[in-house]
C-alpha cells in the first residue's frame, strides 16, 4: 500500500507546483498579452495537420484527444469566441493549435468533423475548438489515458457530444481563470 501511495504522490506534487506557478502570474486573462504560447498540438499523422479523435479514459469515459492520445479539456469559463488562458496559464494548460500551414483540424475516429473549429488566440496561433470550446492540453497528463487535470483550475475533459465528460475525480479545484 505505501509504495502505491508513493506512486501518486509524484505527479501530483508536479501538478500542483505547475498550477501554483501558473496562477502566481496575472497575465491569464484574455487581452493581457501574457508570454506567448506553449502551443502543443495534435498530432501529423496528415501531413502536419492536427487530428481530433476520441478515447476511452479509465474512470472518466469516452473524451476527445488528439493525435498523440492525450486528453483534451475545455475551460469551463470561456464560452463559444473568447479565449481566456494566456500567459502562464497557457504554460500549464498548451493550447491545441494548428500547425504545418493547416487550416483546419482533421476529424479523426469518433469526431464529428461539422463541431471542429478555429479560434484566433490573443497570444497568437489559431487554436483548435469543438463545438465552440478551445481545446486545451494538461502538462500534468504525461501519457494517452491520462485524466489527471480534471476539475482543475476550472478545467473539464472535452467529450465527442460538445460537453464536459462526467468524472468522479474532483481533481485540486478551485483556480479560476
């Protein structure tokens, strides 16, 4: 039992170090400028596109994730056009933007590609949405499976129907951006 409690402990203490860092700084609102992005994105399996598909995640269901089969997650506060986690925020939460020239995701396994969009980000890049909602990457989720940013910072895995997945993890809530 203590070396499974130790197992945890580990990447949680990251997690919460990324999140305190990332909330010390107050260039997380939109319009603020911030530091730029971190901008990780899907993966090139079609030529440098970014590709959109689901995943079953233990515990959590069936989420969006992309081509490397990390978990995506939306932003709970940010609704359909706006754009809020820049600066530091971005560093623990990279947006999913579109790379290689490429104009639009690509609707991998499980996607409905008429919910696939774009949003130009105030920091630069345009970043991938599904059905309205940015999509954003965990630092904290360090494999495909991986759930471990949800009900964080305000923060909710993306699902294929458009809403947040349901999770019995609350996660270390409580940080708005």
């Amino acid at each position: 039992m203590t070396n499974r409690r130790v197992a945890w402990i580990g990447p949680m203490f990251v997690a919460a170090v990324l999140l305190l860092a990332a909330c010390g700084n107050d260039s997380t609102t939109s319009g603020s400028g911030g530091s730029g992005s971190t901008g990780s994105t899907g993966g090139s399996a079609s030529g440098g596109a970014t590709t959109i598909s689901t995943a079953t995640v233990s515990g959590v269901g069936e989420v969006l994730v992309d081509g490397n089969g990390m978990t995506l997650y939306t932003l709970g506060t940010e609704s359909s056009g706006t754009i809020k986690c820049t600066g530091s925020c971005a560093q623990s939460w990279p947006p999913v933007l579109l790379t290689g020239g490429a104009t639009a995701a690509t609707a991998g396994s499980g996607v409905d590609a008429s919910k696939l969009g774009t949003i130009d980000r105030p920091d630069g890049g345009t970043q991938v949405t599904y059905a309205g909602m940015p999509l954003y990457l965990w630092v904290g989720d360090t494999a495909p499976g991986q759930a471990t940013g949800q009900g964080v910072a305000g923060f909710s895995v993306a699902s294929a129907a458009g809403a947040a997945a349901a999770s019995g993890s609350s996660g270390a809530g409580g940080y708005h951006y």
